[in-house]
C-alpha cells in the first residue's frame, strides 16, 4: 500500500513509472466514451472517498470519473457536512473512513491534515491539494509536456507569477524528474524557503523565460488567501502576467501551461490561454489519466 501525498516524498522511479503508464492507458482507450470501463478493471470492488473541504471542478471529476473508469465506485464527501469538519479528530476520521473505503482522496487547507490523515489511515492517503501543494496537478503537466514535447528531463520551465502551492510540487517535480526550474516573481511574494536549491529566480520576466521549453502561471490569489489581500497582490503581480509579448521570449515551440482555474487577462491574457501555445485543456485531460496511475500505484495495480 503506497500514500501519494507529495512528489518530493515519491521514489523517482515510481513517478516515472506512473507517468508511463497514464501514458499507455489513455491511449488504449482512445476514442473509446468517457463512461466506458477499462478492460483491466483495476479497481474493481474497490470504493474510493473523495473529500473536499475547498472547491473544486477538474479534482472532483476526474477523481469521480476515473474510478469508475476503472470499475470502482467513489463517495464524494465535503468537508463541511462531515464531523471532521464539527470537531471530530482526523486521526479518528482515517480509522473510521479505512473500514469503509479502500481508498481516500482528500482536498484540505493544511498540510498536516494530509499527512496526519495518512498516518492514522489503513488505506491509501491521495493529495487532491493543500495549501502547501498540489502533486496530481504536476503529474498531470508532465504527463503533458511528454506527449507534446517528449522527456522533459534537461528543459527549462519558468513560472512567472505566484510562487504558491502549484509552484511548490513543480519544484518538487524538478529534482525527481530533472528539469530545470526558473521562477519569477515579486520579491515579498518569493516561494517558501524549504523550496530553496530546486530552482533558480531570475526577477526580471523578461530574461527569466529567454529560451523556455515550457512557460507556467497560476492565480496570484489562491483559495487559501484573503480575499483581502487581493489587490494588493494584484498590484505586485502585474508585471508578471503571462501574455503574447512575455511568450515572444520563450522558445518559438513553447509551451504554455495553467492549472486552471483560471482569471483571464489577469495572471495569462486569454490571446496566450487560446493561442498556439497553450496546452491548459491538454492539462486538465491528463488529470484523469495521471491520477488514475497515481491510484493504480497506490493499490499496487
Ligand atoms: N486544477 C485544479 O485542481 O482544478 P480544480 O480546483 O477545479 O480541482
Ligand atoms: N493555487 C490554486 C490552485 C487551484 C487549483 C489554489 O490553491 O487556489
């Protein structure tokens, strides 16, 4: 039994292996209804709990969508309505849910939630994100980068903007799969310092994405900030939009990546969102097929 709950916690050979066999099984159902099961049935009597104390669309669905695929069935629980959320102990919550499901997705806000969650678990613990990260997310854009581009072992990816939950797993992503990462950024607003030695900051976003293999943003307020804090954020992020002038300086065959959700014409103009090298919907595909592995590996499928 493995917990996925972060890259940099993950062997670097099982990522890869993942990453493989999402790769395999998405082609073998090609063309194929998204409600159609896969041949194997991998997670057959298997039922999987899909717990979301923050919002969510693509987390929620392709987790829903991808159990069933592979012939499990999945309870999707928000935080709020279970006694988690009314003063319940998560170490009592992960024993209880282990007698019931034989598997657990959770979406929280802080990390020690996750991993308290999985330390108490009997069953497999899976990070749908914390305020500290996002691995599914990241397993899904490497997913993406090699169906367009081939290894992204030795390629430059720069990340303009936030430096926030989505960067940290990139970061993460860095040393497992060995690319290299340039983050840019407003300095107050610099990644967490336990990421320090994963990537390289170049203040200027201009020079930052100079010869970009891959260029990456998210929202500059996440679901964890303030709501009042955004202007402010605003006001030091704008200089890192990601739009048709700052992709000019990446590679002429970059790509362009977003987690999505996302706030058009704010952290990416919508010319570069729907341009030529924008892969977002590619992205938000691949959570399906990535997290399907991710869940595969868990139960040693
Ligand atoms: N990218 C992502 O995790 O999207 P949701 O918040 O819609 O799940
Ligand atoms: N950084 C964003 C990602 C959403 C998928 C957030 O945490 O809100």
């Amino acid at each position: 039994m493995n917990h996925f709950l972060d890259i940099h916690r993950t062997d670097p050979a099982d990522l890869r292996a993942m990453i493989d066999d999402a790769a395999t099984t998405k082609a073998a159902r090609a063309g194929k209804p998204k409600g159609s099961l896969d041949a194997d049935l991998p997670l057959k009597d298997h039922m999987v709990a899909l717990i979301f104390e923050k919002p969510s669309t693509r987390t929620r669905v392709s987790f829903d969508v991808g159990v069933r695929q592979m012939g499990g069935q999945t309870m999707l629980l928000s935080g709020a309505d279970m006694q988690l959320g009314h003063g319940e102990t998560i170490a009592d919550t992960a024993r209880v849910l282990s007698r019931y499901v034989d598997m657990i997705m959770i979406r929280t806000f802080e990390e020690a939630t996750l991993l308290e969650l999985a330390e108490y678990a009997t069953v497999p613990v899976i990070n749908g994100l914390t305020n500290r990260t996002h691995p599914c997310q990241i397993m899904a854009d490497i997913l993406t980068f090699e169906e367009h581009r081939g290894p992204i072992k030795g390629k430059k990816v720069v990340w303009s903007g936030d430096g926030n939950n989505v960067f940290a797993s990139f970061a993460h992503a860095a040393k497992q799969f060995e690319f290299d990462l340039v983050f840019t950024g407003p300095q107050p607003l610099d990644p967490e310092p336990a990421l320090d030695g994963l990537y390289t900051t170049i203040r200027n976003p201009q020079e930052a994405v100079d010869g970009a293999d891959l260029v990456v943003t998210d929202t500059w307020v996440s679901m964890h900030d303030p709501q009042s804090a955004r202007e402010r954020r605003h006001n030091q992020f704008r200089g890192y939009q990601v739009n048709e002038d700052l992709m000019t300086h990446a590679s002429d065959d970059a790509l362009f990546m977003h987690c999505l959700p996302a706030h058009r014409d704010d952290e990416a103009t919508s010319a570069v969102m729907d341009g030529p090298h924008s892969v977002i919907f590619d992205e938000a595909e691949n959570r399906l097929h990535a997290q399907k592995a991710v869940m595969r590996w868990c139960l040693g499928k």
